[in-house]
C-alpha cells in the first residue's frame, strides 16, 4: 500500500492530467454519479407509487408526481449513460494521444543509445500494454471508485436522515463493500496482478526477440523449442490468471452475501421507521428495492481498486523512462547562415572511451576538414570509425578535447544539426509507409517531381516505375521488399534531398555490388560536388573521389595522405588496393 | 455475434450442456429470490410484526444465495474450457509462426504477429469468457421468468414480451453499424502498433533527418486518428447500448405505472404489483449484460477471427517420410522449371530452368544487386516456395519434392545472411544457437575461428556476457562473425548458404576471415551470393544471374573463355578503382 502512494507522489504520467484536465473530471464524474443516481431513483420512486396506489387513494392526483418521476429517472438513467461513456472514453483516449508522444519524445531524446538501453520489444510493450493500462486505470479504476464512494456517501446520508443509528449501520455495511472488501482484495490479489503483469511484460519481450530471430529458429530445427519458450512463461501466466479469476469469483460471492444482509437491514428499518403509519409503509418498498441498482454501482469499485497493482507496473515502468532524460548542452548564440558557411572544422586533440570501459575508442585525434574537401575515413570495423562519427554528430561527447566549426564548440550549435549535416549511414531505416513519403522524409517541401528527380538520380527509376502502384508503392516493414542495395538508394535518394553543406556518407555502399556500388558513388560525389564530405568507407573502391584518406586503427591515425601519394609511396596502401580491385587477373 | 467456428472447438458441447443446466437452475433461483423480496415487503406494508418476515425472508436468502453460488459454478465451468482452449491457442499460433517462417513476419510486420500471439489472444480470451455465459443466459433466464409472469399478470407480461424483439431489432441494426465500425477500428490498432514500433526503429534515421522530434506530431496524429475512430465506433456501440437501457428502464417505469393504475382501481392487488417490478429488471438484465459488453466482445471477435485465420493458413507440408542422409559427395539437388514470385500474380521474381547441385561443389552466385541472388537462396533455404507450376521438378537425392521447407533439408545447411539477428542472449548462447549442447571449449574455438578471440576476452562477463538489443552493443562485422562462429561450431551441416556475408566487413577484416572460411569450405556444398569477385577463386562453379534468371553457368575457366555475361561483369569491374 504504502508502495502505491509512493508511486503516485512521484508519477509524471497521471497524476498531472488528472490536475489539468479538472473540469472534465468533475464533469464526467458527475455524469456517472447521475446515471446511479437516477437507477437508484427510479426503482425507489416505483416502489413507492406502487405500494401508495395499492391504499387505493381517492384520486390519481395523489400519485401523479411519482408517475412523473417515475417516467423522469427512467429516461434521465440511459441519457446520463451515453453521454457519460462517451465524455470519459473520448478523454481518456484525447489523453492516451498525449501519452503516446511522450513516451515517443522520452525515447527520441536518446535516438542512438536507445537499441542497447531498451529492447525494441520492451518499446512494444510499453506501447500496446501498458498505455492500454492507463486507460484502464481511468475507466475502471478511478472514474467508477470515485463515483461508487460520492453514491455511498449520499445514501448513508439520506438513511442518516431518517435515523442516525441506521445510517451508522449502513456506514459500516455499505462500508464493507466499497471499503473493506476491496482493501482486502488489493492486498489479497495484488501481488499476483503484479506478478502477472510482468510476466506479462517478459512474454513480449521474449516473444518478440523469438520473432525476429525466427529465420534461425526455423533453420536450426528449433521452432519445437521457440514455442516451448514461450510456453513456459505463457503456462506461467495462464496459472496466475486463473488464480486470479477465481478469487473474483468468490469475492463476488461473499460481496452478495454481505448484499442479502443489507437486505434484511433494509427491512428492518423499514419496520422500525415506517411501519406504523399508513402513510409511511410506502417507503419500505422504496428502500428496500433502491438497494438493488445501487450495488451494480458498488461491485465496480472493488473491481477497479483490484487492478491498482497491475497499474503499478505499468506506471513504475513508464515513470522509468523519464529517469533516461538527458540534459540540453547550451546553446551559443550564432546566426544560422553564419554557421552554413563555416570555413573549416577542426578536431583538437579529441579523445573517447565509453564509461565502462577502460580502453579509449580514440585518442588524442586532430584533423582539420576544410570546407568543399572530400575526406575519406578507413580502418578495420571497430577502429573507431563509427564512433568518430557520432562524436562529430553531437550523438556522444568526447572524454577530452573538441571540435570546433570556425571557432564555435560544435556542442552549442546542436539546433543547426540538422541544417549542417546529412547522413547516409550503413542501415538507413525505410518506413512502412509509401516509397514517396520515405524519400520525401529527406525535405518535408519537396515536390512530386522533386523526389522523382532524385529517385532517378540515385537509379531507381525503372525498379519503382515498373512497380503495380509505382510511386505509391508501401514499403514493407524496415523496406523488406527491396533488396538491400535498393534500399540503400532509396535512402541516398532522401539525402539528396535533403540540402545540407556537410554530407557524412558512413559506409553507405556496403551491401552495393562493385559495379553499382561505383555508379552510385559517382553520381554521390557529382551531385554532391560543392558539399563537404567525410566518408567512412571499409574498403577502396572509389578511393579517387576523396582529396584525403586518412586510416584509423585503435584510436590513432595510421596512415593519412591524398590517395595518390599513398599508392606511389605507401606499400600497405598499394597492397589493399590492388587487392580491392585486382581480383580477377 | 459468434464466430461460427467457435462451435468446432474440442469440448464445446459438453461444457455448453452444463451451462445450460445450471443456467436454468439459476433461473428459478432469480424466480423465488424476486418473489419471496416481494412477500417480504409486502407482509410489513401490511404493518404485521418483524416476525411475519422472518420464514419469507428465510426462503429470499436461501434463493439468493443459490443464484450466485450458481454464477461461481459458472465460472467455473466456462472458465475451465477456455483456459484449455486459450492455451490450445497461444500453443496452435507459435507453432504456426514457426511452420510458416519468415515468410509471415515479412508479411504481417513484426508487431502486428507478436500483438496478435498476445494482446490478440487476451482479447479472444476474454471475449470467450464472456459471451457464452451472456448469450446462454439470455437465452434461459428471460424466458423462465416471464412464464412465471404471465401466470402473476398477463398485460405487463404481454407489454415485456412485445418490447423484447423490439428492443432486439434496435439492436441488430445498430449492431451491423457498429461491426463494420469495430472492423476499422481494430485495422487501426493494429497499424498503431506496428506504426509505433516502425518509427521507434527508424527513430536514429529520422534524428539524422532533423525530423525525429517532428515525427512525435505525426505519433499524436495516428494517435488521434484512432481516438477518432474509436469514438465513432463508440457513438454507434453506446447507441445500441443506449437503445437496450432506453427501452428497458422505460418499460419498467411504464410498468411501475400501469401497474399503479391497476392498483387504484382496485383490480390488483399488491404483492403480484411488486413481483412483477421486483422481477421486470431481472427480465431484461441478461441482455442488458449482453449489450454492455458489447464493445468488448466485437474487439475480441475480431482478434478471435484474426487468430482462426493464421491458423488456417495452408502451410507447406513437411514430407516426414523423406529420408535425407549427411549431405555427402554423391548427393545432388536439381531443380527445373521453378519460378518464385512475391505473390502469386506478380511477375516471377526468380525463374531457374535447369539447375543442378551436386556433392562438395563450391558454388558462387554472382550478379548485380537485385538481381535475384536472394531470392535464389531464399527458395533453396525453404523460405520461399515457388509458384505452383506443372512443369516444375524438384528433385533431392533423386525423391521429388515439392518444396524445400523440408526439416529434413534445413537441418543440413547453414545460413548466413546480410545481416544475422542476435539474440538477446549470452554470447555462448547465441553462437550456440544451432547447438545449444556444445562445450564451452567448443564455443571458444568457434569464436577463435571466426576471428573473434580478442572480442569475446575483452567483454565484462565473457561468454556469459548478454548481447544482442539490450545488452552490449555488436557491430555489424561482429554480428556477422558471430554468425560465422555458429557454422565453425556446426560442422555436421554440411551446407552453406552464404548471402553476401562479407558485405558490412571491410577490406582487411574480410581478407582475414577469408581465410577462415575457406578452410570452412572443404567437405560442404557451398553456395555463396556474392559481389565481391575475388571470391570467384575459391570456386568452382559460377552461376550468373542477371534479372531474375540464371543467364550463365559453368566452372570460371568456361564461363572466362565463353565471352559472355561472366566476362562483361569482370570487365566492369576491372575497369573501377585504381589510382588515376
């Protein structure tokens, strides 16, 4: 319990919609309380009306503002329910939208860790599951708890009104059911709901890296095992579940039997307080048949308090992303179109190790990129490569030293990261939507013919022309559809696009045959004549394009020079080299 | 309302035939309950002492104390069956993932096929759960009650019979509505699901594109989109559901109201009066339980039906009896006349017309990107299977087949892809994965040959180190070795399916884990896609595919003196790099 409310002070994810969205609260509350209300009314009202006909009074006048009522409450209980359904889903769901961004704006903040931070499954879950949850939290937990307590409230007051000794009764009664049981329940079931929803949690991780590994499973001869796999967490969880089933059912039970107490209760008050005078024994019909509608109202709150630990769950998780929040780097304050006509970047003296490692990815690095120079990066994988890259991108900050574009600390000029730099990378993510859209990612502006201009620069003209619905063909997920050279294209054809003076091509041809591997280089470097560009390649074809080769090998340049000069003077250069291009003699 | 293959379920009867007993017995408890509440009441009306009450009374709690130990057994039995069912399910869909392969995920996204497996089934499960208690006790109880209230008074029960199809019929027009509505919403989630893992995945190229934080718009736009059609779904649902209440609570003020006037007249007395307005609500609550759950129910029907679909997918049948040895230097695959194409009606992707494997052939498979080398390694993994055609002839080891999702074929051949997936798993685990019974030593020397000695040493934990989304970062040329590692460690399958293997690895590195895997070469057939052509050396038979056919074969020294394809390809790329 006490875990609960802690959870709820330190929540970022409910609590302060619930304080921005008030009115709608209130309103919505008062719907639901009105929709009981008028059931409850209704049944009271009749009872009444019949019992008062049944004395047979002398006119119809005597009983004509319980008909009224009557007919009232009977059409104000569906009317109130309606228009209560609709506001509270419609909200909650209005906030479910908000929810979703951001959770998506708390994993963009760290776009290039996120991979080995959370599993893209985990994401998943997050998404499908535990906003569903909130939800729930709001349509099953608190808007029917909250209404079912303002109803308990009222009638024990208006029993109360009658007879304070029978109101107490009902307080400690009704008590029972809207107070005692659920606190039992909660404490009785909420370590298995809690339980079950991290198992719950662990099916769909654990499921979704099967699925996406399921090529190996299949060849490996061990679908068999793949869906023993899930099984077991699976059976683990059908166990829970029916577990949890049944102690409902018989919480349900026991909730009817503390009903059929209240009955009699009801009865007897009815005796005690009514049952002397004519005119009174009316109400005992009335009470007694109130009681029914108003426990329909009252079940829901055991129900709904049941379920808080399965909240829990998904709030602590989702509270945990806020925990990932990275902190801004200052921003200096530079004109834009100064900063995209820088003259040089420098690397001074710029050395990285990740925090839990001891080695250095680089060290004590320098370089000077002019601008309008074409730099060519190599070195075997892992040498640093990559992470020079991200270092230059702002994506991870050096350990020591800098980078300066003109003078200005590369960190402060985060906002014009975009503006600076474009990127072709080794796995360009092609999104399921349709091969238009995708390129047009590079420059939301761009017109038609913008991105059919580029995807017949990058050569794709004839492949997506020949296609059944051409341009608007959808690319499958991650762009399975199309071979990985091709979709290598579609990305470059983004990147054309996209107008940015420093162009980083980091090994972007690497799953492109030799022959269209150079196409595609020439027509980067002819389009691209007037851009600065820094290129990790791993390998020498169209090693001519660059001005300067520079080789990297655990941290340090090993090498560097225009690729002429290297040929005629560098034998380790000449060797690679020929070996690149001179397979077949 | 019921998805009729609900009914071929195993033990769908016997559990229907208990629920109906106790669904009738339940019946008459709500029968007695109503009537002796009502003597009850009406014994104090008549200002007789407490002590009257007590025998009514009596009989009241007895009655309701059965009516919902009666709902527990319920549970119990429904309960029962379709937790077994449920589980049979979960159980049929994996089995099924599997038995279709990749093929599916490619299809349905990866997203769509782990929500369905789950959230897909929950929603089924409850959506069982639920209806056939409400649809059985709406079927019994109304009907048990009203007999009974045709013998305490005749016109309201005649006025509760006639509003009954009323009601229904409000409720069948409105329900055809809000199932075309229900079908588009659930469309909608299942693209939110998968248009939420697509951008989580393409999130470091949209941040590269300036766009990501951009893109959280268009998050809370599909977002908003499906609130959209949710609520429209939901007008039409509630509607129904409004409808139902409408009517009911009505009739029972209209019959609260006539019965008053009954009453004043004197032509009725009170206890069959408030019998009957005990007794009206319980009437119309079976269907109004029904209508509540309504929404609930089209969702789960909709997953239900999902998950009967997969299951009913046709899936390649796996020739049990065929019987392949250790792929060894007599075996041979031959196949003629295949073509492959994405679907059925598109143009063929792939058409072979003669090709025959045979023993320890090295095999190189050249051309172009998308030209077809993946495609052709796809059929020949068994994760593609051709288009049906007469002319086509399969034949492995002299059985004809048709098809290669054989586990007897795939159990010989190792695959390595562009890109391996790993695992989120230890790295024992992962370069165990085709032999999750080999020795650490074993492990060790796999991760040697594959060049990965020093990688493997310098992790936190060793082998027990998790890797893979989630835990330490690997490269793509270590992934790539880690696929390596698995075939060093699998030396039994005699088949390699090489698909660019070396393509994310650079010049050095691959020069270096060549010569591991030629050693690898020796005693396997090996089929190897490839751009890089100095591989053509370690080979001794070249296929040369060009647009989706095979336009040239023969050993390198035929193809080189033949002065086609083969030879235009080398002089292609003869003619790059160098220094000018």
């Amino acid at each position: 319990m006490q875990t609960i409310i802690k959870m709820f002070n330190t929540d970022k994810w409910v609590l302060p919609y619930l304080r921005r969205y008030k009115k709608l609260l209130a309103l919505v509350i008062f719907l639901g309380f009105m929709t009981v209300f008028c059931g409850t009314a209704l049944m009271f009202v009749s009872g009444y009306l019949i019992s008062r006909s049944a004395q047979h009074p002398s006119n119809i006048l005597l009983v004509y503002v319980p008909i009224v009522l009557t007919r009232a409450f009977g059409i104000g209980r569906p009317v109130f329910r309606y228009v209560e359904r609709l506001t509270s889903h419609n909200w909650v769901l209005r906030l479910v939208s908000d929810l979703r961004k951001k959770l998506y704006l708390q994993v963009e903040q760290r776009a290039t860790t996120i991979r080995q931070e959370k599993q893209t499954g985990d994401v998943l879950a997050l998404l499908a599951d535990d906003i569903q949850h909130i939800e729930n939290l709001y349509l099953k937990t608190i808007f029917p708890v909250v209404i079912g307590w303002l109803l308990y409230l009222s009638f024990t007051i208006f029993v109360g009104y009658f007879n304070w000794a029978f109101g107490l009764l009902m307080v400690l009664l009704f008590g029972v059911i809207t107070i005692l049981l659920p606190l039992i329940s909660v404490a009785l079931n909420g370590a298995r709901s809690f339980k079950n929803r991290q198992l719950q949690h662990e099916v769909y991780v654990s499921l979704t890296d099967g699925v996406l590994g399921l090529t190996d499973w299949v060849i490996a001869g061990r679908q068999a095992e793949f869906v023993e796999k899930q099984t077991v967490l699976m059976q683990q969880q059908v166990k829970i579940q029916r577990q949890d089933m049944q102690f409902t059912w018989w919480r349900d039970f026991i909730l009817n039997l503390i009903v059929a107490g209240i009955t009699f209760v009801m009865l007897y008050f009815g005796k005690v307080q009514f049952g002397d005078s004519f005119f009174n024994v009316n109400y005992i019909a009335a009470f007694t048949l109130a009681i029914f509608p108003m426990i329909d109202a009252f079940q829901g709150i055991s129900a709904g308090l049941t379920e808080i630990p399965t909240h829990q769950a998904s709030l602590e998780r989702m509270n945990s992303y806020d925990d990932l929040t990275v902190t801004a780097p200052q921003t200096a304050t530079v004109d834009q179109a100064k900063v995209l006509d820088f003259k040089e970047i420098i690397f001074e003296d710029v050395t990285f190790h990740y925090p839990n490692q001891e080695q250095s990815v680089l060290s004590h690095i320098n370089l000077k990129i002019d601008r309008k120079g074409t730099y060519a990066l190599l070195g075997p994988s892992g040498a640093g490569k990559s992470t020079m890259l991200q270092l230059l991108l702002g994506d991870l900050q050096p350990t020591s030293g800098h980078f300066k574009i003109d003078g200005y600390d590369l960190e402060t000029l985060q906002e014009y990261r975009h503006d600076l730099f474009g990127v072709l990378d080794q796995q360009p993510y092609l999104f399921n939507t349709s091969i238009m859209n995708n390129v047009r990612l590079g420059n939301l502006t761009a017109t038609d013919d913008d991105v059919k201009a580029a995807i017949a620069a990058v050569g794709l003209r004839e492949l997506v022309e020949k296609l059944p619905d051409g341009y608007n063909t959808v690319m499958t997920e991650g762009g399975q559809r199309f071979s990985g050279g091709e979709r290598q294209r579609f990305a470059l054809a983004r990147i054309l696009l996209q107008d940015a003076p420093i162009i980083i091509l980091d090994e972007p041809t690497v799953s492109l045959d030799p022959i269209t591997e150079n196409e595609v280089l020439t027509t980067i470097f002819k389009l691209l004549a007037d851009k600065t560009i820094i290129w990790v390649t791993h390998h020498l074809t169209g090693i001519n394009f660059a001005n300067q080769v520079y080789f990297l090998d655990n941290g340090n340049f090993t090498m560097s020079g225009s690729p002429q000069a290297l040929y005629a003077h560098n034998q380790h250069f000449k060797q690679l080299l020929d070996l690149d291009t001179g397979m077949i003699n | 309302m019921i998805d009729r293959r609900l009914f071929t379920m195993p033990g769908i009867r016997k559990t229907l035939g208990m629920l109906a007993v106790l669904i009738t017995l339940q019946a008459f408890s709500v029968l007695f309950q109503g009537k002796y509440l009502s003597m009850s009441i009406v014994t104090l009306w008549q200002q007789k002492p407490f002590v009257a009450v007590l025998q009514t009374f009596g009989f009241f709690l007895v009655a309701f104390v059965c009516r919902h130990l009666l709902t527990v057994l319920k549970n119990y039995v429904v309960g029962h069956w379709v937790e077994k069912t449920v589980t049979t399910l979960r159980h049929d869909v994996l089995k099924q993932v599997g038995a279709l392969g990749p093929k599916i995920i490619q299809e349905k996204g990866t997203g769509n096929t782990v929500t369905l497996a789950l959230e897909g089934i929950d929603k089924a499960q409850t959506y069982l759960m639920l209806v056939l208690i409400k649809m059985f006790d709406m079927m019994i109880i109304p009907w048990i009650l009203l007999a009974y209230l045709f013998t305490v008074s005749w016109p309201e029960a005649t006025f509760m019979l006639a509003i009954y199809p009323v009601v229904i019929i409000f409720m069948i027009i409105l329900g055809y509505a809000a199932q075309a509505k229900a079908d588009k919403e659930y469309a909608n989630f299942i693209r939110l699901s998968n248009h939420f893992v697509d951008a989580l995945r393409g999130l470091p190229t949209l941040k590269q594109l300036g766009l990501s934080r951009r893109y959280a718009t268009n998050i809370h736009r599909v977002s908003e989109d499906y609130r959209k059609s949710v609520l429209s779904t939901l007008k039409i649902a509630i509607l129904s559901t409004f409808t139902l209440d409408f009517f009911t609570t009505l009739s029972i003020a209209i019959v609260a109201v006539f019965l008053g006037f009954s009453l004043i007249d004197g032509t009725k007395a009170l206890l069959p009066a408030l019998t009957m307005l005990v007794l009206a609500p319980e009437y119309f609550l079976p269907l109004r339980n029904f209508a509540n759950d309504y929404h609930d129910t089209l969702d789960g029907k909709n997953a239900l039906g999902d998950v009967l679909d997969l299951l009913s997918r046709p899936t390649l049948i796996d020739n049990q009896q065929l019987k392949l040895e250790q792929w060894n230097t007599e075996s041979h695959l031959t196949l003629d006349n295949v073509t492959i194409a994405y679907n059925d009606n598109d143009e063929p992707t792939l058409t072979i017309e003669h090709l025959a494997l045979q023993g320890y052939q090295k095999v190189g498979i050249i051309g172009r990107s998308g030209s077809g080398k993946s495609t052709l390694l796809n059929l020949l993994g068994g994760f593609l299977a051709p288009t049906n055609n007469e002319k086509q002839k399969i034949m492995l080891n002299k059985q004809p087949v048709e098809h290669l999702q054989l586990q007897a074929w795939q159990k010989q051949f190792q695959y390595i892809p562009q890109t391996p997936y790993i695992f989120h798993a230890t790295l024992a685990e992962n370069v165990a994965f085709y032999a999750p019974d080999a020795s650490e030593e074993a492990i060790i020397l796999a991760l040697e040959a594959a060049g990965l000695a020093t990688f493997w040493q310098n992790l936190p934990n060793g082998l027990a180190t998790l890797i893979g989304e989630g835990g330490q970062a690997v490269s793509g040329g270590q992934a790539q070795r880690i696929a390596l590692a698995r075939a060093f460690l699998t030396p039994e399958r005699r088949v390699l399916l090489f698909d660019e293997p070396t393509a994310h690895l650079d010049i050095e590195t691959e020069m270096n884990i060549k010569k591991a895997i030629i050693p690898l070469f020796e005693n396997h057939l090996v089929l190897f896609a490839t751009h890089r052509l100095h591989w053509v050396k370690q080979m001794d038979y070249v296929l040369v595919i060009e647009d989706g056919k095979i336009v040239e074969q023969g050993t390198p020294d035929e193809l080189a003196s033949r002065g086609g394809a083969f030879v235009r390809l080398v002089a292609d790329v003869n003619q790059l790099g160098g220094v000018k």
